[in-house]
C-alpha cells in the first residue's frame, strides 16, 4: 500500500514543481500563470482527495481481506481437521480389511480342511455302507443256510418219526401175531391135550415155557423200541443245538447291523453339521432364493415361436435339510442345471432327470435325507434317486404328495412362476416323457428384496 501512495504521488505535481514550470515557460504572462498555479492547486487537492479516499478504501478492504484471511485460516484448519480424520478412518479401513482378508484366508483354508474332511467322512461313509452291504449280503446267505439247515433237520425227524411210527406200528401188528400165534398155539396144545389125552401137568409145563419165551420177545421188542426213542432224542437234541448255534450267530449279526446302523446315524450327523457350515460361510445364512428361466419349444400354442417362462424357488431352511440344500446350492453355484430339461411329466409331479456330472465330481447326496415336518405338500420341490444317493434329478409336485414321495429329500418350494410350472406339466408327452423338453436357460440367486418386489407384482 506505501509503495502505491509513492507511485501516486510521483505522478501528482507538486505546487512548487508547478509554478517553477510556469515561470520558465513564460515570464511576460504574469496573469496566465497565477490562474494557471491555482488551478494546479485546485487539480492537486482533488487529486489528493481521492488518493485519501483510497487509502481509506484500501484500509477498509484489507481490514475485510484480514479478516476473510482468518475465516479461511479457520475453515483450512477444520478442513485439515477433517482430512485428518479421514486419514484416521482410511487407515483404520485398511486395518480392517487387512484383517477381513486375513479372516477370508483363514475361511478358505478352514473350508477346503472342512471339504477335505467331508470327503474322507463321505468315502469313510461309503467304505462303512459297502461293509454293511457285505455283512448284509453274509447274513442274508447265513439265514437262507439256516433255513436250509432247519429245513433239513425238520425233514429229517419228520423221516425219523415217520419210520418210528412204521416200526412201532410194525412192531403192534408183529405183537397181534405173536399173540394171534400163541392163541393158535394154544389151541393147537388144547388138541394136543384133547387128542394125546396127557396129563394137565405137561400141559401147563409146555403152555408156560412157551409162554415165557413170548414173553421173552416182546420185552426184547419193548428194549428196541426204547434204543429207538433214544437215538431220536439224541438226534433232536443235536438239531437243537446247532438251531441254538445259528440263533447266537444270528443275535450276533443282528448286534452287528445295529452298530453298523448307529455308525451311520454318526456319519450322517457329521456330514449334516458340516454341511450347515459351508452353507452358512459359502451362501450365508439365509433365507436362499434360486430364479430358474426356461425356454420352451415353438409350437402351434406358442404360434410356432419359442417362449420363456421363469419360477423361483425358496430353499428349505438349513436346519430342516442341511445336507440336500448344500448339495441343491453347490449344484445351482456351478450351473450344472443350465441347458439340461424337463423331460419327465406325470400326473402327480413334472421332474428333470439327469445324470451327474463327473467333471464337476457332483454326485448328489451321500445319503437319503427325510425330514417329517418338510413334506412333500403341492408345488414343492424334492430330489429324485433310489437307495441311499438322491439328485441330481429333481422334481416339481403339483399335487400333494406327502404319500406318494414319502423318503425323498424334500429340499424347497415354489413361490413365484406358478403359471410356468403348470404349463410345463401340460406339454404333451408320451410314456410320461415330454416329447419336447423345456431347456433350462440360466439359473441365479436372488435377494429377498428382489423377491418381495416380483411377489407383490403379482
């Protein structure tokens, strides 16, 4: 600001400057150059006038600007403030999330340990259910020898007591002809007596000799049929132990299939808790939504076009069937059911049959889970199979079939797509297969939010 009041007033001339230059330039004009010396004194006072009406002005401005100066230095500082916060927090952010993707890495790793596990109990499982159907397959041949054995024992004391009836009934008709005999014999002696006219003495010596000797033979007869009876009785008491010998091994393989069975109920207790864990760390904990779009083939209804249609499916919770909804999510997770078909139609269900894939090592559950309080109600959906292995294959019911599909895994339920479930059941078919099947285009997860939007669109 001096070094502009300077400028200035080197610029404005000065009254002396101003009355030295007016008398060199003319000393014969005495007049012009006293008019002329006011009139540079009037330029002067005005020109001084506004240089202090500047300074004032400029005063006053830089009194403003120091005092914007301060609010800027206020508002800087909060700014920086503020920037130091955020610092702050964009460090404890990446703390944090160095410390997320350290827990992620721990995740990972405890979820291939926990694969890793899973497949050892699944093959430990498989090795123990073939070691049952191996002692299942020995019982059932140690039972078919038993009845065999049995059979045979019964047949044989059946012969046995037949051929002792036969003797002992020989041996009453061979006593009717002893007695019968001795009765001939007797009456032969009564004429021997009558016609020989001996003495009664003789007679009664001869008759009671004889008699003794019959006698003889039938206690002879009566010792035989006593062996008879022992030997049987030795017999059955010798079938009686060896029936006793087969009933212990068949209590002892009976206690065998009941540990076997107790082994199993383990396994599939550990594969379930298991199971509960990938799905809660892997798809979080619920509840899990799938959309499934379809493409149906042109035809005449469709006016020879092809048309989509699309349904969602609620996943049972994962504390009602923990290891068939693992399974269903690993399957929808891969896309495993994108470009397979409906192909199957029946009068109770609309189902996808398909095979497992072996490059996807996905071979559906590892046992047949059931739960009584999730049936299979109308428009629910549960996994097809047979034995103790259940899906890939799936199907829709659309009708109830709590009876019909008792056992199956029932694994979630339609609650969105009605209309395409049900004009996929009428396609025409033939032997119950569709005879052009509806492809699978694409399957997703959806959010419960998108769920509540497209439900009430409805």
């Amino acid at each position: 600001m001096s070094e502009a009041k300077e400028k200035l007033s080197d610029t404005i001339p000065t009254p002396s400057s101003t009355t030295s230059s007016t008398s060199t330039t003319g000393g014969g004009c005495g007049g012009i150059g006293f008019y002329g010396g006011i009139l540079q004194f009037l330029i002067y006072l005005i020109c001084l006038a506004l240089l202090i009406d500047a300074h004032l002005s400029s005063e006053a401005f830089l009194s403003q600007l120091d005092t914007t100066m301060l609010e800027f230095d206020g508002i800087r500082a909060a700014d920086q403030q503020e920037l130091n916060r955020l610092n702050q927090v964009l460090y404890e952010t990446d703390e944090k999330v160095s410390k997320y993707e350290v827990d992620i890495g721990r995740l990972s790793e405890a979820k291939v340990v926990l694969q890793k596990e899973l497949d050892d109990v699944t093959a430990d499982y498989q090795m123990k259910e073939s070691e049952v159907q191996r002692l299942l397959v020995n019982r059932q041949k140690l039972e078919d020898g038993c009845r065999r054995n049995i059979k045979s024992l019964k047949e044989e004391i059946s012969s046995v007591q037949m051929g002792w009836q036969q003797e002992v009934a020989s041996m009453k008709m061979t006593q009717e002809k002893i007695i019968s005999n001795m009765q001939g014999e007797i009456d032969r002696w009564q004429q021997k007596v009558a016609s020989m006219q001996v003495t009664q003495e003789e007679i009664i010596s001869n008759m009671q000799g004889e008699i003794d000797r019959w006698r003889q033979k039938v206690a002879s007869m009566q010792l035989t049929q006593e062996e008879i009876m022992s030997n049987m009785q030795g017999e059955i008491d010798g079938s009686n132990k060896i029936i006793e010998a087969h009933n212990a091994q068949m209590e002892e393989l009976e206690q065998e299939r009941l540990r076997m069975l107790d082994d199993q109920l383990q396994l599939e207790l550990r594969v379930q808790e298991q199971s509960i864990y990938l799905v809660n760390s892997t798809f979080g904990e619920g509840p899990h939504f799938v959309e499934f779009h379809v493409l149906f083939p042109p035809m005449e209804i469709f006016d020879n076009q092809e048309m989509s249609g699309l349904f969602i499916v609620e996943i049972a919770p994962i504390n009602v069937m923990p290891h068939s909804v693992h399974v269903f999510l690993e399957l929808i997770q891969s896309e495993f059911y994108v470009g397979k078909t409906f192909n199957l139609s029946f009068r109770h269900i609309v189902g996808l049959s398909t095979h497992a894939d072996d490059e996807l090592k996905l071979k559906g559950t590892t046992f047949r889970e059931y739960n009584e309080n999730f049936p299979h109600k109308m428009w629910t959906v549960g996994l097809m199979g047979k034995g103790p292995v259940s899906g890939p294959s799936f199907y829709v019911s659309v009708v109830d079939n709590t009876k019909n599909n008792h056992g199956d895994p029932c694994i979630g339920g339609i609650i969105h797509g009605f209309d395409t479930i049900e004009m996929m059941h009428s396609m025409p078919e033939t032997d119950h297969k569709i005879d052009s099947p509806i492809m699978i285009t694409s399957t997703r997860f959806v959010s419960l939010d998108e769920v509540k939007v497209l439900v009430s669109a409805e």
